[in-house]
C-alpha cells in the first residue's frame, strides 16, 4: 500500500511487517498525549511522533515549523519509525505532538483516496532468474517520492519485472546502516541481486568527511554485499542547489564536481559500478536551468528529480534506453520525454566508464 502520493503533505516511509507503505502527516493536527500500540490488519494504528529522544524519532521540519517541506537528509530529526513507539507512554511534558490514524484495513492514509498499486514484484514471474531484485539503502534522497517504486514501475512498462527493497532513514551515513542490525539483515538474508547504496547528501564533497567517514564505511558495506552474493552499486547524488557555502562550495556546479570525486574515489578502489544519477540532474539543470527537480528546500528532489533518477537507474541496470517507456509518474508528457532522453545519453554514452555490469 502506498498512501497518496499527490496530497500536498509531509511523507515518511516506513517498512512494517507485511506491509510497505509511505505515511503522508498534513499539518495542524491537534497536539495530545496517546499510547501508540502496533496493530496489522484490520485494526486503526495510532500512530504519534515526538520530538528528539534517544531513538531518534522525528517528523520533518515542515509539520514542526512550516518551513522545508521534507525530512532534511542532514536534520538530527530522524525518519519516523512506529515501531520504536509501540507501547509507549508519551506525555505533553515530552514535547509537541503529532498523531494521524492509518487505516490498514481500508487502503486510506490519514484520510486520503486509495493508492496506487504497487507493481506486482517478482509475484508469478514463471522464471525466477528473470526477475530483478533490488535493495535501495540510503536515506531521505531514496525515500522521498518513493524512489524505490518509481523504479519498480518504470522497469514494468519497459517489460522487466522487479522486485525492490527499501533500508532508508533520514541522515543516515554508510556508517549508520554499517551499525544497523536492521540494515546488515536486508543485505544478508534476501538474494538480491544489486544493492544500490547512497552516502548522506554533504560527506562526499568533503574531502575530509569522505576520507574519515564515508570511505572506510563504504569498504565494510561493499564486502557486506559481496559477502551475501549481491552486486553493489553506487547511487552517485546531486548537490544542493545552492551548493555547500560553508565549506567552500558557494554553486550546484562546484558541490556536484565534489560530490563527483568523492563517489569515483572510492568506487575505482573497489570496482564498483556508479550510476550517474548526478551527472544526469547537471545535464538537465545546464540545458535548463528552470528546471523543476529541487524542492523548496533546494535539496531533496520533487518528482522530477525522482523520475530522473528512476530513468537513470532504468538505463544502467537493464543496459536500454527509457525513452518510449509508458510510466511517467504523472508527470507531463514533454518532462518525460526530456527526462527519458537525458538518462538514456548520459549511461549510454560511456557505460564502461561507469564501471556499470
């Protein structure tokens, strides 16, 4: 179940049990103090958020303040996890409260007209081998606008089933999903056949973050991945908007050359493949530069930049071109078609030197 993919809210998402769905929060709802308790099936789930406490639950700074409209990859307030709350008692002396129902039984989030559904996956492929399984780990920048599933549903207009998998919370480093328990299973105890992984969106174009941080994580991920049987992939991001100011990056332009080295630097240690979902957002950014693939918040993507990056991965992991695909995740037909192109000369003008399989 996917929850309302166009409502003009806030999103997180969030993996349960035998459901996988995205949790859209609007704003104003009333402050209260609720004990959350989990529920599947056909049970209504309280779901409630606080402020910043030793799990690191949180909502984005939209539903707390009004301003970005998303969970900020580099925000202390974490991606909301239920999980970390059922049975707890939370009072108003914690701090402000959020609480939204989520029907399970009705496909209804918080209100919302029925979801899309999901692609069908690896479900009645009658050739197991012809299916494609996907792990995304990252954080805000892979489970904003559920890049996962955008995916998913480019590959099935293009005739490739795909079954896709999601270890994403907001801020998260490489060395956050190394100390995962979470994480490390995902990668360990399914067959997937990639694993896509995605630094936090500033680490890379830092030369000494990179060196100190990324690098060694990246190293123990990458023999994580190999170790399960999976073939590893780098997500190679955008920059901000507006660059990296503070640190010496005063455009786009300077912060993705950054961002390039950081990602190429480790990757032609290990020999692992990148997809230039980075390179592709310069291309179009350079050729427009009204293009609308920044929130507000000039870093997480909107759906554009989402579509883009699905389209990117499209062309480095079925080794074709999207162009004529029929998924376009609502976007307008002259978007797509610019966008489709745009990823397609980008993988298909240099695949080996994207080191891609």
């Amino acid at each position: 179940m996917r929850g309302c993919a166009r409502m003009p809210a806030t999103a997180w998402g969030s993996e349960v049990p035998g459901v996988s769905m995205t949790v859209w929060f609007s704003r104003g709802l009333p402050s209260t103090a609720v004990k959350t308790r989990s529920a599947i099936g056909t049970a209504l789930l309280p779901l409630c958020t606080m402020g910043p406490n030793p799990n690191g639950v949180g909502l984005s700074p939209d539903v707390r303040t009004g301003a970005a409209p998303f969970v900020s990859d580099d925000d202390v307030w974490h991606a909301f996890d239920w999980r970390a709350l059922c049975s707890r008692d939370v009072s108003p002396e914690r701090g402000w409260r959020r609480v939204v129902t989520l029907v399970l039984a009705g496909v209804l989030v918080a209100g919302c007209a029925t979801a899309a559904a999901a692609p069908a996956g690896c479900s009645g492929v009658a050739d197991p081998t012809a299916c494609t399984r996907i792990l995304f780990v990252g954080n805000s920048y892979t489970y904003v606008n559920d890049l996962p599933t955008v995916f998913a549903r480019l590959a099935a207009s293009g005739g490739h089933p795909v079954q896709t998998g999601m270890a994403a919370v907001g801020g998260a480093t490489f060395a956050d999903q190394l100390g995962s328990p979470d994480t490390l299973t995902k990668i360990a105890t399914a067959r997937w056949k990639y694993v896509v992984l995605q630094e936090q969106s500033q680490i890379p174009s830092s030369a000494a973050s990179r060196a100190s941080e990324m690098y060694p994580s990246a190293r123990l991920l990458v023999r994580r991945v190999l170790g399960s049987g999976a073939k590893p992939l780098f997500f190679l991001t955008w920059g901000h908007k507006d660059g990296w100011p503070e640190n010496g990056m005063s455009t786009y332009e300077g912060m993705q050359m950054q961002l390039d080295a950081g990602y190429w630097g480790i990757a032609d240690e290990l020999h692992v493949p990148v997809v230039p979902v980075g390179d592709a957002w310069a291309t179009m950014y350079g050729a427009n530069r009204s293009a609308d693939l920044w929130q507000a918040d000039g870093s997480h993507p909107t759906m554009t930049g989402t579509y883009l990056a699905a389209c990117v991965f499209y062309a480095a992991i079925f080794h074709a071109s999207p162009e004529g695909l029929a998924y376009g995740a609502d976007l307008s037909a002259d978007v797509v078609r610019s966008i489709q192109a745009t990823a397609a000369a980008e993988v298909s003008a240099d695949p080996q030197g994207w080191l891609l399989p």
